[in-house]
C-alpha cells in the first residue's frame, strides 16, 4: 500500500522541535524526506537531553522516516551541490533564524529565480516580518506570546506553560497544512511560493475558543483552572495515590447530569429544582465537587471511566505517559508503535493522522550522514564521495 504522499520529495533543513515535527508528519504520509545536516554536528536536536545512544530521544522521536545527508552549506562546493540536488525536490522545509538562510545565498528569492517551482516553507517565532520578526523564540516563549500561558493555570496562580509542546509541535502541523495547500496549488498553477507559520501566530490560533469571555465581557481571558462550573466538568481525585490518579468528567447537558447522578447513586437528586440548574451547580461549586468526588475517591481512574461512560457521561481517565504508550486501544489503532533505533528497541508514538488507502509504515530516525552516498549518487548520478568528504564538503 503506497503512501498518499509518495513522490512528493522534501528537503528537510530544520532543526529542534517545531520544523522537524511538521517534516516527521509529511515522512509519516508517504514523502521522501530528506534531511540535510551540518557534517559536524548536525541537527541540534540529537544533543538535546539524554539518549539511548549517539542522538538524543528528543532527536528520535522527531525523524522517524527521514533520511539524512551530510553537507557543508557554508562551502562553495556544498552549495554547488546542494543547489543542483535542489531542483529534484518539491519542498524545501527550515527554521534557521531570520537571515540565516540569505547568508548561505538560499533565501526565498534567490531560491524562486532558480527553482519556480520550489515551495519555500519556514517556520519563525514571531514571523517573517513585523516588529518582533527579530526575536528569538523557543517553545516556551511562543506560548507566552500566543497567549497559552495566560489563560492556562489557576486563578490564584501564576501564568502556567504546558507541559506539551504547543508552540513548537503545534506550529509544525501548522506549517504542513500549508505546505499540502501550496502543493495543491502548485499542481493547478506549476509555480511554487512561500509558506510561513509564526510560533505566536500558530499559538493564538489555538486560544480562538479561550477568547470568548474577553468577547463577553472587554475584559482579558482569566485563568480558571480544571473546573468546567457550568458543564459540572473538572479533574476528580481517584483512588490511588499516585499523582494522575484522577479522573476527567463532564455532564454539558441535563441528560448526562441525570446520568451522571444514576452513576453514583444519587438518583434521590434528579429532578431536584436546584441541583438540576446548571447555574446553581455553578455558583455551588464546592458542594457539586465534593458529592462527585465522594464517589470517585473510592474507585480507581479506569473504573470511574467505564462506569461514567457506560451511564452516557462523557469522561476520561488522566492517562499519562506510561498508561499511553502502554494503551491497548492506542496499540491497536495504530498510534504506538514499537521501532528498532540503532540504540535499541522503543514503544514511540506514531501517525495521528489515519487515511484508509494508505497506511504508516516506520523506520527509525537516521544516524548523522547515513544516507549521504545513497542519496548523492541518487540524484547527482555518479559523485565522488571520497573525495568530497576528505575536502569537508559532505
């Protein structure tokens, strides 16, 4: 079964985390992504954090399906030879600082003149243009400039960063929406053309709903923790001692908060003019938690999920990283997969986007260079390798 992306080939010239996850998608989707790296040291990402082995597992689990080629941009010879290798390929894919790639003579102009059909895709903090176009950027920071970390959090606490990788990661499917949208447009038109995805703007674009209060009422968003008052939702404490013994459940509609109560047997409460108003729930809130919470303490997390899903409620166990990649259903749907690394065996998330005629298959993210003679001779035809690596172009 071949892959819904299989001719599209992609010229991989990021880095870290927010290009190599919008790469890693396009990989998981049947293009030929190849990832070109410095001959020294490479991505930066295979040093980030502790590893199995020579890269990182920061590294391993952003380049699966890749391959890699080392090539010296900052040489004449390499950039001869990249600049030839280029016309082969439909995209071109990086997240080097702003200037950073016209240093090399690669900009977007320089890029288009030679190659019309080349799409240029990049990805910044702040942009390509603009008063922050400048500013340096890390995960982090993309989500305190989109506006993540200030509705997220409790009330009486500090703006609070996810501990998922929103702004890089979410910038990155981003960027390979419009990469998709270019090619499309590309195959009606025959010319390429630029696609840009700022961390700022890609976060914000994920606070739309969280802005709906500041509509309401002119006021800025607030931070208001787990509780859903109106929907009776919130994280409810399980039994069990561990720190994710909790469980989420939420009853939107009066269908579900009757449902709700027949589960913790509190049906002596349906019908009741007050609990059945949401807006009383609401301004009663301690009261709501602690009958919900009573019940839940008193059953483990996946107990408390079946029970309440089997009643009609929406409601999920906390899973975390270990009950994931351990997850019967995720196993078999396909979302964990277990992949041979040089360094050994791991259970590593998979492709979350599932196509029925073209399935994910999976290879390991690529050693430094491990492709480079493949490649070269794949493209270029007959290359003296040998040579251009003693002369430090490859």
């Amino acid at each position: 079964m071949s892959g819904a992306l299989d001719g599209l080939k992609i010229c991989d010239l990021t880095q870290f985390e927010a290009g190599p996850s919008c790469t890693e998608l396009l990989a998981f989707l049947g293009a030929d992504v190849i990832k070109f790296e410095d001959p020294k040291r490479g991505d930066q990402g295979r040093v980030l954090g502790m590893g199995p082995g020579d890269d990182s597992m920061y590294f391993l689990l952003l380049n699966l399906n890749k391959r890699s080629v080392t090539i010296n941009l900052k040489s004449d010879e390499g950039r001869e030879l990249f600049l030839r290798m280029l016309g082969t390929f439909d995209v071109l894919v990086e997240n080097y600082t702003l200037g950073t790639m016209e240093r090399f003579g690669l900009g977007w102009e320089t890029l288009h003149d030679l190659h019309p059909r080349l799409i240029y895709a990049s990805v910044r903090g702040f942009g390509d243009s603009g008063p922050y176009a400048n500013h340096k950027s890390f995960d982090m920071v993309g989500q305190a400039a989109g506006g993540a970390m200030s509705v997220n959090g409790t009330p009486d606490g500090p703006p609070t960063r996810l501990g998922l990788t929103l702004g890089d990661t979410g910038t990155g499917l981003h960027l390979a929406v419009g990469i998709l949208a270019a090619y499309i447009q590309r195959e009606r038109t025959g010319v390429g053309q630029r696609v840009e995805c700022s961390m700022q703007e890609a976060v914000m674009n994920y606070t739309r709903v969280a802005m709906l209060s500041h509509y309401l009422s002119g006021e800025p968003t607030r931070r208001r923790g787990n509780p859903i008052k109106y929907m009776s939702g919130d994280a409810y404490r399980c039994k069990g001692d561990g720190p994710d013994d909790y469980a989420f459940i939420l009853a939107p509609s009066p269908h579900m908060w009757d449902g709700l109560l027949k589960c913790i047997g509190r049906t002596d409460l349906i019908g009741d003019p007050q609990w059945s108003s949401g807006g009383w729930r609401a301004s009663h809130w301690d009261e709501v938690h602690d009958l919900i919470e009573a019940w839940t303490a008193e059953r483990d997390k996946w107990t408390v999920m079946e029970e309440m899903q089997a009643g009609g409620v929406p409601a999920s166990a906390v899973f975390d990283t270990g009950d994931l990649l351990a997850s019967e259903h995720l196993r078999e749907r396909g979302m964990v997969q277990t992949v041979e690394f040089p360094a050994g065996t791991y259970d590593v998330p998979g492709n979350a986007v599932r196509l029925s005629d073209s399935a994910t298959t999976y290879s390991a993210a690529p050693l430094l260079g491990e492709h480079t003679d493949e490649v070269l001779r794949e493209l270029l035809g007959d290359v003296d390798t040998e040579r251009l690596r003693a002369d430090g172009v490859i």
